[in-house]
C-alpha cells in the first residue's frame, strides 16, 4: 500500500464556504498532494489558490481525515491517503476554477447549505468541524463587544 498525503482549506468568505463543482457534478473542497519541502499549511494555501483562484489566509488547523482508494492504473494497488484540513478566511470572493484539474466552477455557498452540498462523508464532517470552530470564533468575538 502507497501512502499519500495532501491538505486542503474550509475557506471563510462571511457566512459562506467556498466549494468546487467537478465536471461530473460532484462538489468537493480545495486540497491537494503536499510537496517536498514544503508545510502542510503552505501546501493547503498553495492547493486552495491553484484550485480555485482565491487568495486566503490560514485561521487554524482543524484536522486530518483518512481513507484508502485504489490506484487509477491498477485495480489491486490500495492507496492510503491523509489529508489535512485548515480553516481558512478568504480575501475576496473571486474565483477562476481549474479546468485542468476538472473543475468547472468554485462558489461560495452558505453556510447553512455547505455540508449538505459536499459530496463525500469526510468532507461534509470536517465542513461541521469548520462551521464549529466558526461559532465558537463568532461567540468569542461577541462576548467582547
């Protein structure tokens, strides 16, 4: 078994999370394969601004998820992936998706609707992880003021 690792962003935009639609409909967050020599927070920036065109920056890590998949190319190949996932708040809303990568639009969508929206399991999970963290940053914000 091959082990690989990648991170990705839950990017903020006010009440909403950005989100990409790949060509097969499905809609999924921003990650991406963690270079050599680089940090899995400079990797998830990196992946997110490829990805979609944003511009954000990193508010905190939230965690990794795990699963195992099997390889394109070969059909006994098993490949067990960790991705790990970092909230992000970005600086604008405008989006260019990579149509090289095979996806056709990256929207923000609201936050009421975003998990529900997300096609896999672990993604629509650490999307509830996100929008918690979110609450206890707004409560915090509040208590202050």
């Amino acid at each position: 078994m091959r082990d690989e690792i990648s991170s990705g962003g839950v990017v903020l935009f006010g009440n909403a999370v950005l989100l990409l639609r790949k060509f097969n409909g499905d809609w999924v967050l921003p990650k991406g394969k963690v270079e050599p020599g680089e940090t899995r927070e400079e990797a998830a920036l990196r992946e997110v601004g490829e990805e979609t065109g944003v511009k954000a920056n990193t508010i905190k890590y939230l965690g990794e998820i795990h699963y195992t998949y099997k390889e394109n190319w070969d059909e006994n190949k098993d490949v067990h992936k960790t991705v790990y996932w970092f909230l992000m708040k970005a600086k604008n809303m405008d989006t260019v998706p990579q149509k090289e990568e095979g996806f056709v639009e990256a929207k923000f969508i609201h936050i009421d609707r975003v998990a529900d929206m997300a096609k896999y399991d672990d993604e629509k999970e650490i999307i509830k992880v996100a929008l918690e963290e979110i609450n206890r940053i707004l409560e915090r914000e509040n208590y202050k003021s």
